[in-house]
C-alpha cells in the first residue's frame, strides 16, 4: 500500500517508515518538524535504501492538507502527529487542544474529501487514566488527567463518531503503553528536545553524561520494589504493531478497532536502571526525589486482543531495549544535533 504517515520524522514515525518500507509499502511523510529533526531524513533514507517523500508543514493548514490528500494518492494514513508531553499540555492546554484535535480534523476532513478511508492512530495508555487496574484491557472505560491524556481520548471518540456516520471507515486505535529503545543499527533513536520527560532517555543521557543523575521519582509505591512499574515496549515491536494492524484493516468487519500494544509485563523504575547500566557497562547515580504529580504505581498491557487478532507481540526483551537504546545514544550524545 502507499501510506501517508504524519508525524512520520519522529521517534516512533521513523521507525514505523521503516518497517513499512521493509513489508513492501510505499511511504510519504508529512511533518512540521516541531518536535522531529529534518536532520533524520538521510539517515531515514540510508536505512530505508530509497528515497522517502517529506512534505514539512502542518496539519492545522486544511488547505495545504487537502491538498496534500489531492495529489499524493494514498491507500491509508497513520497518524503519528501530535504534541506528547503531559506536563506541556497542563501548562498550555489551548495548544494541545488546537494542535492535536485540529490537525486531526482537518486529516479526517481530506481524507473523506479524497476517499481515503483507511486510517491507524496513535493513542496512548495513558486513556485508562488514573483508577484502573492492570492489566489493563480495552475494553475499559477512558478518562485522563492532563489535556494531553484527554487529547487522546478525544481523538477516540471523534473517530468512533465518524465511523457510525460513513461505514467506509477502517479505524485501528492504538494504545501504547511506554515506547523505548531505538533500531539496532543506532542511526536514529529518541531525541527528545529539552530535558527528557521520560525515563529512559533521560537514564541515557546520564550514561552519556549530558545529566549528573536520575532522579527517582518516589519509591514508596506498593511495588515490587517502590518505585513505578511500566510496560515498557521495544519501539520496533511497536512499529511492527503498526504494519499488522494497517494490514488486518482490509480484512476487518469492524470500522473502528482498538487495540493494546504492550509486552503485557511490568518493569519498575529500579529494575531498568540496573538492566541499563549492564548494557552501558557501568553504575550510573541516582538520588530517590518526591512522587511526579499524576503519576500512577503500575501501568501494564493485557495485549490478547493483538496477539489474537494481529497475530503480533512484542518479541524485544528489556536488555535489547537497553542496549539499542544505549547504542544509539552512545553513537549519538547529542541526538541529531552534530
Ligand atoms: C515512567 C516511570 C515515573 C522520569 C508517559 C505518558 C504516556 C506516554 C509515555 C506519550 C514513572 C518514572 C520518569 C524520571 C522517574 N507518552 N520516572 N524519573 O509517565 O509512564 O508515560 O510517557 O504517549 O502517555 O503518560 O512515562 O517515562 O515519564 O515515566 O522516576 O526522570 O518512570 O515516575 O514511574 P509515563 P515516563
């Protein structure tokens, strides 16, 4: 298929491209580059050993993103693009509503225009908001408690509205829990700009020195160990996620389809340090710090439904995500700034 991919130059949109180009699909990527490098776009076509089409502007222009859907003639879109850091959208909520929601309008709108109805979307875990116990399974209710969570289950119920009023629609809603790592020939991995709001990358750049420490945040939860258990997936098994899914959309009765993309194990804060510091070889400092606010104790995938319906599951251990994490720091300390 040829597959439109917004937010295509980003963490988990290069490494999506890639294992689209790698099943045999032509790729166009559309981006406006708020929070992706255009410095990736060789890189990306080094390891794609093609060219990969970049359109750099953003989905909020509906004139520009219809005309994108005009003349690009694609099969289906997935849909990366989005701002993602809880912490930004409580700070500035306006943005995140107008970006997130407004570009997605504005797709859902030249795609109806353009006949393309096939469409996979990136959604988060972190819709099963603060109350839920794990594993979590889809068919839980959705609530949120930051403007980006709320985002997100917006989106959901848009989608699910629009497919009840065109039958055309093939929707994938994709849940994921926690994404890390980086392909393994460490050319493109996880910049965030800024100080890393995530764990993992943010133990990188300690590993790499840019940081003096990893501040735990809190490790008095009723855990294994006290500290925050996650399901932290592979980006790769991730982006796998996504070809089987775009791919079981053609052959679904159902319009719209949500599924989890998680390992359905949990890793605490504690346990994945230590599993990095194996990978990079050595002990890196920490100091225990106060609770994050909205943070929960545990967040794990029950992911039955796309090992049953995708016939996927994540195959990447916790010591392969840290040591493809570390290769692509290591090789990188600076992302892809120089
Ligand atoms: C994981 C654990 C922290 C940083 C968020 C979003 C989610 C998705 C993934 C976009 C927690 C602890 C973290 C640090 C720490 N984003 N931690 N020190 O919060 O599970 O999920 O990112 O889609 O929507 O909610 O991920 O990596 O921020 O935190 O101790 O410097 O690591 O307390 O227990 P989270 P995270």
């Amino acid at each position: 298929m040829r597959v439109l991919v917004t937010g295509g130059c980003g963490y988990i949109g290069t490494h999506t491209v890639l294992q689209l180009v790698t099943a045999g699909h032509d790729v166009v990527v559309v981006d406006d580059f708020s929070n992706a490098s255009p410095a990736v776009i060789p890189r990306l076509e080094e390891l794609a050993d093609r060219p990969i089409p970049v359109h750099r502007f953003t989905l909020e222009d509906r004139a520009r993103t219809d005309h994108l859907l005009a003349t690009e003639r694609v099969d289906a879109v997935i849909h990366f693009a989005g701002f993602k850091a809880v912490g930004e959208s409580v700070a500035h909520p306006i943005s995140y509503y107008r970006n997130n929601i407004g570009a997605t309008l504005s797709l859902l709108e030249a795609m109806s225009a353009h006949d393309v109805h096939r469409l996979v979307f990136s959604s988060s875990a972190t819709v099963y908001g603060a109350d839920a116990t794990p594993p979590f399974t889809e068919d839980l209710p959705t609530s949120a408690t930051n403007p980006y969570g709320w985002t997100k289950v917006m989106i959901e119920q848009i989608m699910r509205d629009l497919a009840v009023s065109d039958p055309q629609w093939r929707i994938a809603l994709l849940r994921y829990f926690n994404p890390v790592g980086a392909h393994p020939s460490g050319r493109i991995g996880e910049d965030p700009s800024g100080i890393p709001n995530n764990l993992l990358p943010f133990i990188a750049q300690v590993a790499v020195g840019r940081r003096d420490r990893l501040l735990i945040f809190g490790d008095d939860y009723d855990t294994v160990d006290g500290t925050g258990v996650r399901d932290f997936i592979h980006v790769d098994d991730l982006a796998l996620g996504h070809v089987a899914a775009l791919e079981a959309l053609g052959h679904r009765d159902e319009a719209v389809n949500t599924w989890n993309l998680g390992t359905g194990q949990g890793t605490s804060v504690r346990q994945l340090l230590r599993a990095f510091e194996k990978a990079c070889g050595r002990e890196l400092p920490y100091a225990v710090a106060p609770r994050r606010p909205g943070d929960i104790a545990t967040s794990y995938a029950d992911p039955t439904r796309a090992h049953r319906d995708l016939r996927w599951e994540a195959t990447r251990s916790i010591d392969d995500i840290c040591a493809s994490a570390w290769a692509w720091q290591s090789a990188n300390p600076h992302g892809y700034q120089a």
